[in-house]
C-alpha cells in the first residue's frame, strides 16, 4: 500500500533581491518540509511587468503565461512576504493582479499558504493581512492557522543564507505540515 500522492507546492519569495530573507525561508521551507510535499521556487518574480490591461492582449505577456502555467500544475501555492511600509510589496500585489486576470483564473480555489521574515523587529503581519484580503478576493483558499511572522532576519539565518534557530526551523516544520494537511482538505491531492 502507498502513502499519500507528494504534493507540488510552489513557492513564491516576494521580493525581487536575489539573497532576501524571505527567498532564504522558502529555500529552508524546501529543505523541511514532510515527504507528503515537494516545495519548488519561483525564480522569475522580476519579470513580470507591471500590470497593464493593454499587455492584456493574446492571453498577456509571456512571463505571466509561464506563472499561470505553474501556479495551474501546483497543488498549492506559499508566499513568502516581507513587509514595506507596514503593507505587501508592490511586487507581490503586481503578481496577484496579473494572476486575478484572464481567462484562467488560477488562484481561484487554489490551497495556499502565507509566511514572511523581514529585518525589522515587527515581523510581516500587516503585509500578510493585506495578502490575505487580496488573494481571498481572487478566490484562494487560505490557511488560517498558524500564522507565521518572523522579525529580526538578521538572527535567523547564518552568514551562509541558512536557518540557524532551531526553534524557528521547529516552527516552519509545523506549519509546513498543517499547509499539507490543509492543501488536501480543501482539495488537492
């Protein structure tokens, strides 16, 4: 008898610096997570251009086609946000415009996930909240609990770009598996 089908999570780092932390929470998310999920990461966030109804046309630009493509093969979707200004990235609220469009609507119904780790001493939860109103208006299902906010990066992670706190990585397991558990309840898998 198998296990459970290995879940496809893609994982998306909103912020456009190739060493941010919040890429180094997902490069560790990928690293942990349980053998029921399989973490791939975005690596093409900067060149999705800024939403534009004219580069609409023909299903829109091909960086975008490429996104939806992978967002459509995954069985769920985690965001890694920092925190600007007490609010998302324009970044990440460009990337959910874009996929809110056309005629595949690929967020709608899709199981994600929300974390975030910023270098400041309030951790990202306004961001996340923003998200989370942004994406639930788009259709996607999202995890309610836990929430996971991290503050002071420059703690967490050694010079290599690693998870260092042993706790923190205690927590991202947990939360890794309820987005597992939550991913097939709501229907992947």
């Amino acid at each position: 008898m198998s296990g459970p089908r290995v879940l496809q999570i893609l994982g998306i780092a909103g912020s456009l610096r190739r060493d941010s932390y919040n890429r180094r929470l997902l490069a560790a998310a990928a690293a942990r997570a349980p053998g029921e999920l399989s973490i791939s990461i975005y690596q093409e966030l900067e060149s999705i251009p800024l939403f534009n109804e004219d580069l609409e046309v023909h299903g829109g630009p091909e960086p975008v086609t490429r996104l939806r493509a992978a967002i459509a093969r995954s069985d769920a979707i985690l965001i890694a946000t920092p925190e600007y200004n007490q609010s998302l990235p324009g970044v990440v609220k460009n990337l959910v415009d874009w996929l809110s469009r056309g005629d595949a609507e690929v967020l709608d119904g899709k199981p994600a996930g929300i974390l975030g780790v910023t270098a400041g001493p309030w951790g990202t939860r306004l961001a996340q909240a923003a998200l989370r109103q942004t994406l639930t208006a788009c259709g996607a299902l999202i995890m309610p609990q836990p929430q996971f906010y991290l503050a002071d990066a420059g703690k967490v992670f050694d010079a290599e770009g690693r998870l260092a706190d042993e706790r923190v990585g205690a927590r991202l397991e947990g939360f890794l598996g309820k987005l597992n558990d939550w991913s097939r309840r709501t229907g992947a898998g």
